[in-house]
C-alpha cells in the first residue's frame, strides 16, 4: 500500500486487521460481477467509527446490483445503513431461550437459484 508521506509502500502484515477488513469488504463489495446473495456478518468489527457511513455508502450501492443481509449489532452502522439504503430493519429478541423476530413479521428471502 503506497500513502503520501510514507519513505516506501507498507506490506499486507503491516496493515491493522481493520484496514485489511475494510479492504476486502471494498473488494467484495465492488465486485464487477456480484453474487445474487451477500451476507455480511458483524462488518463492522474492527474497523474505526469513522468508517461506518463509509461502508454504509458502500453497502447500498452494491444492493442495487446484489441482495445484502447485513449482520450488526453496531447502532452506527445501522442508522447509517437507514439513512443510505431503502433497507428494512429485523430486530432478533431472545424470549426463553428463543430468538424471534421482534415485531413477528417473517422476513421475505429471494433466495438465488442453483
């Protein structure tokens, strides 16, 4: 990776687990030939607070070519997601040892074909 100021490029091992995330989550997510279905576990995790509407841009860019599930439990993610994407929020709750979607409305999956 070459940076402005840097006497010589830095190496992959060099690079913090969040800059390497957020770097293949760039590639993942600007695929020229995306998948039908994406999900994305916890993106968030690593990365630095000011990259969340970062890739909350990103996110809703490639949902126009691609359906993404994202996994969070980071609210700043989540309301950057709200305020880029046409998105819908599914909230899991825990009742008696039994997760359930909060509001009972099942989700509606376009699952790819094979």
């Amino acid at each position: 990776m070459h940076q402005h100021g840097l006497l010589r490029p830095l190496k992959a091992a060099e690079l913090s687990d969040g800059t390497l995330r957020y770097l293949l989550l760039i590639a993942a997510l600007l695929s020229p030939r995306p998948p039908d279905l994406m999900i994305l576990n916890e993106p968030e995790a690593s990365l630095h607070p000011d990259l969340l509407a970062p890739l909350a841009r990103l996110i809703a860019a490639a949902a126009e070519r691609s359906q993404i599930i994202v996994v969070s439990h980071a609210f700043g993610l989540v309301s950057a997601l709200d305020r880029e994407a046409d998105s819908r929020q599914i909230v899991l709750e825990k009742q008696l040892s039994e997760t359930i979607v909060q509001d009972r409305t099942p989700p509606a999956w376009a699952w790819p074909s094979r």
